[in-house]
C-alpha cells in the first residue's frame, strides 16, 4: 500500500502498484491489428502467451519524494542548491506551483531477462508482442500512481499538474517542446545516495528497460486548474 503524501517532506517515499496485468487487445491494436476478428491464430496465440508472461514476470515498484521549489523562471526550475532543470514545458505547466513530485518507476529486472532470452533464441514475434506488453505495463503503472497521487493531494488541498519526463515531447501553443533525455542526470541527482530501482546509463538511458522517470507539479485548489492527466506525447 502507498504512504501518505508527505507535502513539505523530502523524505523518501515508496508506492507498489497492486494487480498490473495487461490485455490482448490493446497489445494487438499496437501493432497495427485494425481489425481484430482478421487476427491470425498463431499470432493472438503468441499475444496471449505474452500477455501472460509479462503479468508473471512484471515486479513494478515507484520511488519518489517532494521537493520544494527554490527557483523558477521561464524554462528554469531549480529543485535544490546546484539542481537545475530546463525545459519549456515548465513555464506552462508548473505556474503557482511551490512543490513538486519527482519519480522513478520500473516494472523491474525480471522483464528484462526474460527479453533477453526470447532475443537470444531468435523467438522475434514473441520478443515484439512481450515488449508492447511492457510499455503497455509502464503505462498501467503511471496511470495507477498518478491517481494515487491526485487523490492524495486532493486530500491535502492541492492539485497535481500533468506528467513532464526527460526524453518526452509536449505540446505547447502548437509546438512540440522536449524537455531533453540529458537532464535524466540532474534528476536522479535529486535522490542522492538513495537506493533506487532503477539505474541510469552514460546515455542516460535507464535500466531495467521498462522504466519511467519525471515529476509532477502541486499547486494550490484554489488556483486555476489546467488538466491533471498523466499522457504525453512520446
């Protein structure tokens, strides 16, 4: 079960997703099944075998902590002495924020052994449709923390901001906007020597794999609400 929001805490938190388990359907539509009664049978098979594996093998865990905001300026949130993030987004989405909730999730370690040996013994179709299942995954993950988060923070009488992670795209007056993947660094920063679940690479990529890292803003209930959902443009 996730602890309470600790607003004002820096204190490390953690949150264990319950019952994340993914459909065919979606998996199917994913890779470009329109029509799903047209379906192979061999490949709805595969699909459900993989289904049912990742659901097995899925260990997902949250890390995550409030920090104040110290600074913030046009494409500038500084979070604590010497940890600077840039990014457009920030000028639109965290106005009247004082907090934020910076994360990592995984689905863990497991997922990706077992990637690895569907890779290893050439089983492609089996490897593609495990994969979608993991981002499909990811995502189940994001959506159920993202609630609990909003629910909590209601309760405490703010409002939680959309996801903004490195590496995605947002869209802003028509323009897409990055907030860039390299910033990765200055985020993890944020957790110090903390034990996390997930571990970033020089290219500051994640591992495991099927990982996701970010922060949500919280604003005042009184404030002018701007939507509070959890998607963005990959």
């Amino acid at each position: 079960m996730p602890d309470v929001l600790a607003l004002g805490s820096d204190s490390l938190h953690s949150f264990m997703p319950q019952n994340i388990a993914v459909r065919v359907e979606p998996m199917l539509r994913i890779q470009g099944y329109r029509d799903l009664s047209r379906v192979r049978p061999k490949v709805r098979q595969v699909a459900t075998e993989m289904a049912s594996m990742a659901s097995e093998v899925f260990e997902p865990v949250v890390r995550y902590r409030c920090c104040r905001i110290e600074r913030q300026k046009d494409q500038l949130l500084q979070l604590a002495p010497g940890v600077q993030l840039h990014a457009d987004a920030f000028k639109k989405f965290l106005p009247q924020c004082k907090e934020v909730i910076v994360f990592v999730l995984t689905i863990g370690e497991r997922f990706d052994e077992r990637m690895d040996e569907l890779q290893s013994g050439d089983q492609l179709l089996e490897a593609l449709f495990l994969d979608t299942a993991g981002w499909l995954g990811v995502e189940a993950v994001s959506k159920q923390f993202a609630a609990t988060l909003r629910s909590q923070a209601l309760a405490a009488g703010v409002k939680l901001t959309r996801r903004l992670s490195p590496g995605y795209s947002f869209k802003i007056d028509n323009q897409m906007c990055e907030w860039s993947l390299y910033e990765q660094e200055q985020l993890f920063s944020l957790f110090g020597d903390e034990q996390l679940p997930v571990r970033m690479l020089e290219s500051c990529a994640m591992l495991p794999r099927m990982s996701r890292s970010g922060l949500y803003g919280l604003k005042e209930s009184t404030a002018s609400v701007f939507a509070s959902t959890d998607s963005g443009t990959a």
